[in-house]
C-alpha cells in the first residue's frame, strides 16, 4: 500500500534526485510522483521492485498448484461416482442460500 506521506511533486524528484535515491534504497518503498496535483508516476528502487516481482510470481504460483489440485479432487471424486447432476446441485444451492437468508432476517 502506498503512504500518503510518500507523495511528492515531479518537479521535487528533478531537483532532488538524489535524496530521493538514497531514501527508495533505505526504505525499499514505492513513492508517488505528481504532475499538476495528479499521480503520474511510482518510483521504486530496483531491488525492492525485484522482491515485489518474485513474491507476486509465488503467489501466483501458488494459485495455480491449489486449482490444479482442486481440479485432481474433483476428477476423483467423479470417477468415485460421487458427482450430483448440476439441476440437483443447482436446487441445493438454492435451498441453502434461501436458509441462510432466512437465518439472517431472524437475527
């Protein structure tokens, strides 16, 4: 999440570059840079930009290891048999939500 401290003008980053630099590098954070008010820009130093890259690929890894073993699970329950027709699933669907919305009018 970006610090709302961490939003500057441009024009600061111009003449500034070099604080800016050595800040980035210290906090490894990404700042805000601003063009008439608007947010144009982040900038970031390039090792903490490395780290966000390898962490979004593990996680994205990791989602696509879970549906790949959702996908296994199912497949086996099917050759198990244990499949309903998709009306029969579609009817318990129902009868659940139409439960659970009557629990909460209760509360």
């Amino acid at each position: 999440m970006l610090d709302v401290r961490n939003v500057h003008p441009l024009d600061h980053f111009k003449r500034q570059t070099a604080e800016f630099r050595e800040r980035l590098k210290a906090t490894g954070q990404p700042e805000v840079l601003t063009v008439d008010g608007r947010a144009e820009l982040v900038v970031q130093d390039a090792t903490a930009y490395q780290e966000l890259v390898r962490e979004l690929e593990r996680l994205r890894q990791a989602r696509v290891e879970e549906f790949r073993e959702k996908v296994r699970h199912g497949l086996a329950q099917a050759e198990r048999g244990e499949v309903v027709e998709g009306s029969e699933a579609m009817a318990e669907v129902r009868r659940h939500l139409t439960e659970r919305a009557k629990r909460t009018q209760g509360k």
